[in-house]
C-alpha cells in the first residue's frame, strides 16, 4: 500500500468517486496489493474526482496540494500516488488508524 521512495513516499489508493463523502474508508485488497480506499464525493467527470482526491490527501498527510501528484491510473480507480515531503515512518503513523475499519 505504501513504500518509500527518495521523493517521498509512494501511496497505492483505491478511489470511489461519486460517494456521499470524502473519507478514508479503510484498505481494499490485502497483502502486497493492498491499496488505501479513499471515498471522494466529485463525481468522476473532467478530472473532478483527481482534483478532489489530491485535495482530501494532501489535507490528511499535512502536506501542500503541490507535493500530491497521481502517477498512474488517472482514469482508474485504482491510482498511484506520489507524495513528497512525508517520510514513510510519518505517512504510515497518519494511516494506521484507518486500517482496522471493515
């Protein structure tokens, strides 16, 4: 779900656009494929939902809306995110609470 890289840290996000809220929904998949599910209420029409997504992570790890970049699966719910200016040790401490909801 997580791994650090020199740039910072790389964060594996399952999104799901359209939702009553944005919020951290939990973990989709287990093991090395886990990815982090992420609720975003934009609908997924002309990058809303990217925009919306970027915004809610950069807020939740402290970060500027600059330093979150999408890597890959722009138009996939499934996305890699680069986060910049986080450790890894940081990021995983702001995500454990999140990790045991069903």
């Amino acid at each position: 779900m997580m791994r650090a890289t020199t740039d910072g840290v790389i964060l594996a996000v399952r999104a799901q656009p359209g939702a009553k809220k944005t919020a951290i929904a939990g973990v989709y998949g287990e093991g090395a494929t886990a990815q982090l599910k992420i609720a975003v209420h934009a609908p997924p029409l002309e990058g809303r939902a990217n925009e919306a997504l970027i915004a809610f992570v950069a807020e939740a790890f402290s970060l500027p809306r600059r330093a979150v970049e999408i890597i890959s699966g722009e138009s996939s719910r499934s996305k890699t995110l680069l986060l910049r200016g986080i450790t890894h040790a940081d990021a995983e401490r702001l995500v454990a609470p999140y990790l045991h909801i069903s």
